[in-house]
C-alpha cells in the first residue's frame, strides 16, 4: 500500500507541476496579446494597492455583502490559501506515517489553527454547496445567478475542496491516534472525535489508513491542478490565482470601483487625438485581442458566481444582456483564438490576413474557426456577442458593483459599441435622432437654444443669465447647470423650477448659462460616439472656462476669479461634469441639487414646515448612486419633511433597479422582454405608496411614463405621485398664505 501511494501521489505531483507551468506560460504569453495601457494608470500607487488588495480579500468586501454566502466563501479562501502545509505534512506520512512538520509540526498555535481551519473549510464548501444546489437553474429558471455558468466545472472544484477538507480531519484523527492521545486535548478539539474512533486500531492498520488517506489528500490535490491546468479558460478554479492581480491592476488605487468616468479612448496604450487622429489609431473593439490587457485579464478571472447577472436590469425582464454570460463569451472566444494569434495571425484594418499560411500551418483547426467569427454579430452570423446583447446595456453598474473580483464590464460593452458606431455606424436606428439633433441643436429633442430659458418666465423671481444678467461667475453662489432635460422636458422643468425657488428662497445666489449650455455628452458617448462627447464636451469646458472667468494671459498662474461651483439637477450632467470633463481639461466643485438641499436645510436656510401626508418610497438614480455614491441626501431631505413615512423598496441603494435609462436607452425603444421602467413601478407598487420620489429627470421620466400606464389599465391609484424630492421640498417649505381677513362691514349711518 505504501509504495503504491508514494508511486500515485508522486506521479501525480510531477504531472500536475509541469502542467501548471505550461498553462502560467501561456496566460503571460495570452495577456501580453492585448492592448497596453496609457502609463501609470494600473500601476500608480503600488503601496495603496497592496492595501486595497488585502482589504477586499480579508474583508471579503463585496462577498460579505451576500450574508451567509461571503462568510462561507472567506474560510474556504483563507483554508486555500493557509493550509498547503497539509500537504507538506502528508507528502512526509507517505515514507514515515508518524511523521510531522519540522518546528511547527508540534506547535499548539499551528495545531489549533489547522483544526479550526480544516472543520470551517469543510463546513464553509458544504454550504456553498447547498446554496448552489438550491439555486439551480433547473429550480430557479433565469433567476438563479448560476444559469449558464459552467455547473460541471462548478461541481468539481466544489467537491474536490470537500474531499480535500475531509481528508486533513480523517489524517488528524489518525495522528493523534498513531501518537498515543489518551485524553482530550486542545490540539485536536475539533478531531477528538476521531482520534477515539481510530484509537483502538492496531499501528499497522493505521500506518496503511495514513498512507491511503495521504494519497487522497495529494491525488486529490494535483488532480486539480492537472484538470484546471489542461482548461485555461476555467475561471471557476483560476479566480483563485488571477483574482489578486485583477483587483491589484484595478482603474482605481484606493478601491473604488470602475464607475463614475468612462476611459478615454486609446490606441497602442494613448489616448486618441480627435483633433489630429493617427492614421493607424483603432477605434473601439471590434477583434478580442484590441482589448486591452486587463481586458483580458478580466475574462480569466470571472469565477461566473453569477451576482452581476442577478443584479442586472436587462437579464431580469428577459433580454439576452447576462454581464457573466458576455465575459464567459469573450474569455472562451480569447483562448481558443489565442493558438491563432500567437502564431502571428490576426486581421488589419482593412480585413487582410497579416501572417502567412507557413505561419499558420501548425495551428489547430479549431482556433482557425474561432478566428474567423465575428465578434459583434447575430447568431447566423456566428457571432461572440450579439447586437441585442450589446445594446440591452443601461450601463447602470450593478454587474461592477457586485462583481467580488473587480471585472469592469462597462469599459468593455461601450468599447464594443465605440467601433459599431464610429466604424460600422451599426446601432438601434431610434438613437439616429437624438445624435443629428445633438450635432446640429446641441440638445436631443433638436429645439431652439432659446427654449432653454423659457422655464425662466413661469417663476416669480429673476433668474440671472451668464452674458446678460451677470458679467460671469464671480457674482454668484453656484452655476446652476440646468440639463436638457430640466431645460426642454416639461416633467422635469417641473424639478428645474422647484430647486430655483428653493435656492431663492434660501437666498442663495445662482446664474444659469440659458441658451450657451449644450448636451454634456453623456448619451453619446454611452451610446459609443465618442467623436461627438468630445466635440460637446470641449465646447462646454471653453464656455465654462471663460464665465468662470480664468485668467488666460498668465497661464501659469492661470486661476478663476470665483469658485468653480456647479450644481445639477441631472445625475448624468453631474457625473459628466464631475469625472468626465477633466479628462478634457475641465476641473470644476460639482454637486448634485440633492447635496445642496440637504446642506441648505442643516444650515436652518430651508425650512420644511408643511407636512405633506403619504407614504413615500425612494428610487435611486444609478447615476447618482451607484456611481457616486450618493445615498444619504435625498433620504435625509424626504425625513425632514414633515407627514411623510418613507419604505424602502426591496431593491435600493447599492443594490438599487434602474429605470432603463442609462446607457443612451433613454433615446432607444425597448422591444425585448417586460420594459425596465414596468419593472420598477411594479416593485415600487408593492408597497402600495402614495409618492414615488426620485432625483433625476430621465428616472423621472421614465417612471411617470409607467405609471400612467398603470392608472390608465386601473393598476395604479389616480393619487399616486412621481416628483423629485425637490418639489417635496418645496411643498413643505412653502407655508400657505393665509387668506387675509375680510374688512368689517360697514356700520349704517343712523336715519335721522
């Protein structure tokens, strides 16, 4: 027995080795196949990513989000990580079945951490088994988080952790069996139970028990390791490894997540120059391997958990758009491809083969396949990706968010739509609209720049423009940055005049751009037309500059005369303006309208008296929470109202549902599966409420919009409401005038 152990385990040791540094070969062979990265940006700040990187592991940050299933998951990596010296220990019991660890093989600390650890790893996988066995798809349909994730995989790696596991508390009982434990000892707290089962077994019984179960534990071991090192693309066992460096190459140092700002554009690793472009610059993705390298990095090391799938608006009211599925599809796509491209082959701009047939001879039919399908195409095409998946997107960043491993499914959709719009001009046919308009009017809906003050006529006070009112910024508070939308939309020019009064109420003072604001870019540039962000943004940051009143002639010295102070009512502007026009040289203090109210009635300036009676539950705009975390406000604002119960819908905050919007939706038809916004009103009428509120013009579009349907079909009550919380706001603070008293009748004048 003994000899046939050591012949298995050492077999297997040598095999599963060799292959392991084949397969680390080829992922730093396949990495370096993609794009390089502008300088510094995954590399500033070693030391702050090393932190980052042990805080989200030992915090487990994003998985500890999911209860019972983060707590789980953390013993099972830190067993991973902490117990390699089990198998030290049983490769020595193979010649010598009493043997232990020299120097810390007898140590009490180290035996009572293995003892711990081994029985948690064992009741940690034997959880997540549970839980992965009551979410199948077969019991949950679309909504399991595992449906289309690679379940065999899943089961092997799951299965061989539990027999792993078991095996290190069989070996401790047999130990402390082999070594004479009498008594109860805090060494084997946990194992005791076992030492007594073994303990009257003769020694070569369970000298044969140790070299068997050793055997196990290694072929086990490395049974593993040849299985995942043979199937590269497994990422339910390579997160493991890959995890670290994907969330130490993060866009962000200090953690945050890969919201907010989308990337410039870039070629061979520089932003592109839309003034004087390149002849050989590449516009967005349209082969696997224009990815940049932590691209694809990002699609080994999805573990396909499947919490961006349960998270995202699109898979969960039917579309074909899952965040797992589409980086599963591009990872499997990348390495079967990969023989073809490390052998030289791949296509240029003009679709031209550049490697030779001598260079190809010896690669793999399958991967010649693989490179000749497409990867933005239909079905019958033989695409990776189809268009359906591609525009499905809101790209309201729940799969981000969610994501345990740091994969930044954004960046990667709108670099695919970049080059279908900007190449193929390949896109939804209603966004056509909205782009000639923003091109020609500089606003979606095509109207004339004048109506952007019209709103300014139904208010009671004057609102002071930028070139007519006020010379520039110096003489006021805040540049209120009305949007398109709070400007043109009659809903939200319903918002847009309630902050103004607000603001004049507090006495704060504001001045608009009026007719000299155009689109911020938002919508375009989700959409992929980065040209056009460009064109507007840059044209907004000049006409910013200079009413902000920059010094241009010493532009060494060059400071505003007033404070760059912005305030919006539009969660998209403001999160343009805040991390997107800097990228364009555009450094402004942006706040949301949410943040200014909130910070106007803790300052004693608004006061909210009236009270306005209902129930009242809150939908968090993606753009404002999600990507940058503001939560806090509008609730804060909604409690300080007076009559109002606030309930929480089931999903909110981090885990808020979009109203399908985002992502340039807001211009495109829904034609797949239930509407987004349908989806959301149906959660939010659960609770029965008599106010939906909200904080941004296109949410509150989009939910008016499926409301009214929902009176109209008798679904809704006719009271229920949807208002940003600053009309809230202003229903409260406006004390009603009291009617003044009538004047006393006259007296007659007594008949003489």
């Amino acid at each position: 027995m003994q000899l046939a152990a050591i012949i298995v385990s050492l077999t297997l040791t040598v095999v599963g080795v060799a292959l392991l540094a084949r397969a680390i070969g080829q992922f730093v062979r396949y990495f370096k196949l993609g794009q390089p990265v502008p300088a510094g940006t995954r590399t500033d700040n070693p030391y702050q990513r090393s932190v980052t990187l042990v805080r989200e592991f030992l915090g487990h940050t994003r998985m500890n989000r999911w209860g019972i299933v983060g707590f789980a998951h953390w013993f099972v990596a830190v067993g991973f990580l902490t117990l390699p010296p089990t198998l030290a220990q049983a490769f020595g019991q193979l010649f010598q079945a009493d043997w232990t660890l020299p120097v810390i093989g007898g140590f009490l600390p180290f035996e009572l951490y293995i003892e711990f650890i081994g029985v948690m790893t064992i009741l940690g996988i034997a959880a997540l088994i549970v839980i992965r066995l009551l979410s199948l798809p077969s019991r949950a349909g679309r909504k399991s988080r595992f449906a289309g994730s690679k379940a065999g995989q899943a089961y092997f790696v799951e299965y061989v952790i539990l027999t792993i596991g078991l095996a290190i508390y069989v070996l401790r009982g047999l130990e402390g069996a082999i070594h004479h434990v009498e008594h109860y000892e805090a060494a084997y707290f946990a194992s005791y139970p076992l030492v007594l089962a073994f303990k009257g077994l003769s020694l070569s019984t369970l000298q044969t028990l140790i070299y068997f179960t050793a055997m196990v534990k290694i072929s086990t071991s490395f049974i593993w390791m040849i299985v995942v090192s043979l199937n590269t693309n497994m990422g339910v066992a390579w997160h493991r490894f890959l995890g670290f460096p994907n969330i130490w190459f993060k866009r962000n140092a200090t953690g945050e997540t890969a919201l907010g700002a989308l990337q410039p554009m870039t070629t061979g690793g520089k932003p592109i120059d839309f003034e004087d472009p390149g002849e050989d610059d590449v516009y967005g993705v349209s082969q696997v391997e224009q990815f940049s390298w932590k691209g694809l990095l990002d699609f080994s090391t999805c573990t396909e958990c499947g919490r961006c799938q349960s998270q995202c608006p699109a898979w969960n009211t039917g579309k074909p758009l899952s965040p797992k599925l589409l980086i599963m599809s591009l990872r499997d796509h990348a390495h079967a491809k990969a023989p073809y491209l490390l052998a030289g082959g791949g296509k240029d701009m003009e679709g031209n083969e550049k490697a030779t047939a001598e260079q190809l001879k010896d690669v793999p039919a399958a991967a010649l396949a693989e490179a000749e399908r497409p990867l933005i195409g239909t079905v019958e095409e033989n695409g990776v990706i189809d268009p359906d998946v591609l525009w499905s997107c809101t790209t309201c960043g729940a799969c981000v968010e969610q994501c345990p491993v740091d994969i930044e499914h954004i960046d990667h959709i709108v670099d695919m739509r970049r080059y279908q719009v900007m190449i193929e001009s390949a896109f939804p046919s209603e966004a056509g609209t909205m782009l000639k308009n923003l091109e020609k009017k500089g606003n979606p809906w095509g109207l004339a720049k004048k109506q952007r003050v019209e709103w300014t006529k139904e208010v009671d006070f004057e609102v002071p423009i930028v070139g007519k009112d006020v010379e520039d910024l110096s003489e006021v508070d805040y540049l209120y940055w009305v949007g398109c939308a709070g400007a043109l939309e009659d809903r939200a020019k319903k918002t847009t005049k309630a902050f103004a009064e607000l603001l004049h109420i507090a006495g704060v003072k504001f001045a608009i751009m009026g007719g000299e604001e155009k689109c911020t870019g938002d919508s375009p540039r989700r959409l992929g037309n980065e040209p056009l962000f460009q064109q507007l943004g840059q044209e907004n940051v000049a006409m910013l500059n200079m009413a902000f009143g920059e010094d241009d002639d010493d532009p060494e010295t060059k400071k505003p005369k007033s404070a760059k102070k912005i305030v919006s009512t539009c969660p998209h502007c403001f999160n343009t303006i805040a991390n997107e026009y800097p990228q364009l040289g555009g450094e402004y203090e942006v706040i949301h309208h949410t943040q200014l109210l909130q910070h106007l009635i803790d300052e004693g300036r608004l006061i909210p008296v009236t009270p306005v009676d209902g129930l009242i539950t809150y939908h968090d705009p993606c753009y404002l929470g999600r990507h940058n975390k503001v939560y806090t406000p509008p609730r804060e604002i909604m409690s300080a109202v007076p009559g109002l119960r606030q309930q929480e819908m089931h999903r909110h905050k981090e885990r808020g549902f979009c109203c399908g919007a985002g992502g340039a939706r807001m211009w495109m038809e829904e034609r797949i599966g239930k509407r987004i916004n349908t989806e959301r009103v149906d959660e939010a009428l659960s609770l029965d409420p008599d106010i939906v509120s909200t904080a941004c013009p296109f949410c509150l579009v989009m939910l008016t919009d499926s409301v009214n349907g929902k009176k109209n079909d008798g679904k809704a009550k006719e009271s229920l409401q949807v208002v940003d919380v600053a009309q809230l706001l202003l229903d409260s603070v406006k004390t009603p005038v009291d009617p003044e008293p009538e004047a006393p009748a006259e007296e007659p004048e007594p008949v003489a």
